[in-house]
C-alpha cells in the first residue's frame, strides 16, 4: 500500500471509531442465546453461533456443564454463523471446556429510541462542552473491540548449554463488527517480537501477521465477503490463507467458495508458491435447543508451479441433543495425476477427527474420540513439561469418564493410545481431580497423575495445582510437577524432571489485564528459568 493509501486507510479508521451512530448502552436491549462448543484450541473456544443469532464481539458467555458454570468466556470473532470465544483470564481452556458443552450468551440488540420533533424555541447560548467520552468507549461505539499488549519473555540456562533467550514483544488484536453501521467488519492479528540471544549475542526480529481481513455483511442480506488474511470456519483444514471468500447462508443452508494462497510457512509472510482454491455447501436443521445437526461438504485443492500439491474431500458434521454430542471431521486425499502414477489410491482417507460425549447423568458425563491429523496448528505463548507431554500423545485415540460426586469436586479417568511423537506408539492411564470454592477462601486445588509407557520409556506424570483467589481482580495460581522416566529392560539412564511455578492474574481496571507466570525446572540437561509477563490494554 502506497504512503497515501495508507493515510487514507488510517484517517477512515478514525472516523469510523469516532462515529457517534451506534446506540449507547442505555438503548440496547438484552436477548439471550444458546449455543454449543464444537472445537477447543489452546485458548480458543470455537460456538455454533455468530452473528445471524445476534452474537457480537465483546460478549461474555458462560460455558455450562451438567447445570453448573464452569467459566467465563468472552467473544472475540464473529462469522456468520460461528464465533469464537477467549477466557476472560486469557489462560489456556485446558479441561476445563469439552466439545458439546452448552453456552449460555448474551447478544445485544439495539433500539433506537422514538424522539417527538422538538418545539421552535429561541436561540440559545452554546450549552458547556461535555465530559470527553473515554476513547475506549468510543471504540465500542464503533463496533470495534480489541485489545494491545506488551510481553515479555525470559528463559535463562541454568546449565549453559545456549538456550537462554529474551524476548519482548507487541501484539495488536482487533475485531469489528458493523463498524460504524456501515456493515463492514474489520480483524487483525498480529505480533512484533525481538529475540536476543544470551550465547551468541544474535537480535531476531520477526513480525508475524496472523490475519488481517475486511468483510462485507450487510444486515438483511444472506451474503459475506472477507479479503485479506483469513481462515475459514466452514473449513478448518485449510488453515490460513491469504485472500478472498465469499458465503451465502440460509437459516437451513449454506454454499461459499474461496481462492488464494498460503502463508510463507517461516516467516508467515504473503506468498505465491501454492496456491489454493476451494468451495463448500452446508445444512443443517432448524435452531433446537433440545437437539440439532450439521453438515459440511467441501473440495480444496492446492497447487505449486501449476502442479498439484493436495487435492482433497472436506466433511463435517455435527449431531447433539440434550445428552449426546457427536463432532466428526474427514479429509479424503483425491490422487490424480503423479499422485496416481506413483501408485496412491484414488481416494484415500488422511485425516480424521472424532469426539463423542454423552452425559449418563447430570454428575456423570463419558467421552471418547480419535485424531490422526498429521498437522494441527498451535499457538502458544509459552509451554510447559505438561503441555510438552500432551502435545506429544495428540495424536491417537482416548476414552474417559468424568464424575462429580459432589457439588464442588470432580474427578476424572481416561485412557489414551497414543501413535505418534518422538517415541513412537505409547498406552497412558491419566487420573485428575479438582476441588472448587474451598473454604471461606474459594480455594481451588487441581491434582493430575498419569501412568503412561512406550517403546523407550515407562514413566509417571504428577501435577499439583492450587488457584487462590484475593477477591474479583487478583488470582494467584501455584504449581509443581514431575516427570520420571524408567528405561524399558534396563537399557538407558533413568531421567527425572521437577518442576515449579507460580502465576498472577491481575485485573487492574476494567479494560487493563497484567499476567506474570514463571517457572524453574531442575531436571538433568533441562535447568531452565522461564518467566512471561503481559500487561494488555482492552476495549
């Protein structure tokens, strides 16, 4: 974009935020919605409503399971008819959302007042000026919500072996809907991070833009339209693309297409090596809060100097009723070409993804699933020995029962075969706990042990958690945990890694949010200090 284009860009920008058409919070009127999750990510929660139902970005929901609220979250993104949703304390979900969990939103709805024309009157001296509206509520005015963040963070090597690093960094998340009344929404995601490293004195500087689209809904109309850097949610194989995708959707159906190119897979910056072209069509049932259905079915195909890369069948579909939730996606490889020359199958299932959950009663609640997706994208600010662990078994198939046999207790089995990571097929048996409000305190104390075994290793996993709340603003979370590794038939050392933490969450007001979480670990070779602080300004 030229220097000129840009200005024009940032001065309209700032017109729409300034705009004084939206109606204030005083004239919007409060209808409430249900939704169900279908897909968790890290700290994304992704709901079977958006916009048409009235969902708009700033919400806060309540995830409910078995009649209880188990959190709080906060609508970020908004599509047509999906949406997807952060906690408010921006930690990762964890456990503690499943597919199929029911959400209770509240969508705002606006009214415009009826005003009687005034009565001729004689002139007037100007009134005072009044109170300058904060800039935060003017953005909301706007349609606009986001948040900007400063981070740091800091791993220091105990052991020397070079792995110490620090790493500043600025991230902008910006979302609009109906920005101005003017049907447009607006999305930005992007981070700014400078890494130094300690042995070699290296400076990194990287820039990774995640998405940053403009679309097109006008009220009224079954159309949207969004250019730029996106992903679609009719079609999570994909991933992210840069360029355009169009969608028509009824009550009861839906069709889209989309054409572009993937993102330099390094440096995330635009590029034209594959290319990308795909549609879709929908259906799903009428809007039951006692069960419903949907459908997708889609082709992608990508291609490289005009030669193809991967041609493939998209299917989706959903099934829930009051007890039952079934989510199950297909990719199905189309060989052609030299793909059939080399002596592939013409269709040939790759990757598959299956969660079941039904709810035997309202304390008992079973689960089971497979995922043999060989590519699953995640963002995370930070890891931990814990997140390293699951990460590694993702791939596989689990079954698990959770109970609650008391209102503020639960516990929970589950057994997972695991066939990827570095240490091939591996069999865990996983046992958590959780207590909640303990005390006059509120205490909450989080327990994990797994047993697990593999072609190298047999071993134990054990966490302890305890959240202690100081009244609405302030959580302080303690952590410990420890890995050990015994070698299958004496062959190898025996490994052993400890670890401890704490993290703070801060609400200082009500749009300023500072996390700080550090951790040590002392195992052997793996001596590290780790340390992450955010502070983000949201609006």
């Amino acid at each position: 974009m030229t220097g000129r284009g840009r200005s024009v860009a940032l001065a309209l920008a700032l017109a729409l935020a300034l705009a004084p058409g939206a109606p204030s919070r005083a004239e919007e009127q409060l209808a409430t919605y249900r939704a169900r999750v279908t897909y968790v990510s890290g700290s994304s929660v992704y709901i079977d409503a958006g916009a048409r139902s009235g969902v708009v970005v700033g919400d806060r929901v309540d995830v409910v399971r078995d009649g209880h609220v188990v959190l709080v979250l906060e609508v970020r993104e908004v599509s047509g008819h999906r949406a997807v949703l952060v906690p408010q304390d921006g930690a990762p979900v964890g456990e503690r959302v499943a597919i199929g969990d029911e959400v209770r939103l509240v969508a705002r709805k606006s009214v415009t007042p009826v005003v009687a024309p005034p009565e001729p009157a004689p002139p007037a001296p100007p009134p005072p000026r009044a109170p300058r509206t904060p800039l935060r509520e003017r953005l909301r005015e706007a349609g606009l919500r986001g948040r900007v963040g400063l981070a740091w963070l800091a791993v220091r090597d105990r052991a020397d072996t070079g792995g110490g690093f620090s790493q500043p960094a600025l991230t902008v998340r910006l979302d609009g809907s109906d920005v101005g009344g003017s049907g447009l929404g607006v999305h930005l995601d992007t981070r700014v991070r400078r890494t130094y490293r300690d042995a070699t004195d290296e400076t990194v500087n990287r820039t990774r833009v995640y998405r940053a689209s403009v679309e097109w809904y006008p009220a009224g109309t079954p159309w949207r339209v969004s250019v730029g850097r996106q992903f679609s949610q009719a079609l999570a194989g994909i991933s992210l693309f840069d360029g355009a995708l169009a969608e028509y959707q009824r009550p009861r159906w839906g069709a889209g297409a989309f054409v572009g190119s993937e993102p330099d897979p390094a440096t995330m910056s635009v590029s034209t090596g594959t290319r990308q072209y795909g549609a879709y069509l929908q259906a799903r049932s009428e809007r039951d809060p006692r069960r419903g259905w949907e459908g997708t079915a889609g082709v992608i195909g990508s291609y490289v100097g005009g030669e193809i890369n991967r041609e493939f069948l998209y299917l989706q579909g959903r099934y829930r009723t009051q007890r039952l939730f079934v989510s199950l996606i297909q990719e199905i490889d189309i060989n052609r070409g030299w793909r059939a020359a080399s002596g592939q199958s013409t269709l040939e299932p790759t990757s598959t993804f299956v969660f079941g959950r039904y709810r035997l009663s309202d304390r008992i609640v079973v689960d089971a699933g497979w995922d043999d997706r060989q590519n699953v994208r995640l963002y995370r600010d930070r890891t931990t020995p814990e997140t390293e662990f699951d990460d590694s078994s993702r791939q596989g198939y689990w079954a698990g029962v959770n109970v609650r046999p008391f209102e503020r207790f639960r516990v929970g089995l589950r057994f997972r075969g695991a066939n990827g990571g570095a240490a091939g097929s591996s069999d865990s048996w996983t046992l958590t706990t959780r207590l909640e409000r303990l005390t006059a305190a509120r205490l909450g104390l989080r327990t994990r042990s797994t047993r697990y075994t593999n072609a190298l290793y047999d071993g134990w996993l054990h966490v302890l958690g305890v959240d202690v709340p100081f009244g609405e603003r302030l959580r302080v979370g303690l952590e410990a945990g420890r890995r050990d590794d015994e070698p299958v038939d004496g062959v190898g050392e025996p490994r052993s890694l400890p670890w401890y933490g704490f993290d703070i969450d801060l609400l200082v007001t009500r749009s300023i949010y500072l996390l700080l979480d550090a951790e040590r670990s002392t195992g052997e070779g793996q001596e590290y200090d780790q340390v992450y602080l955010t502070l983000s300004w949201r609006f």
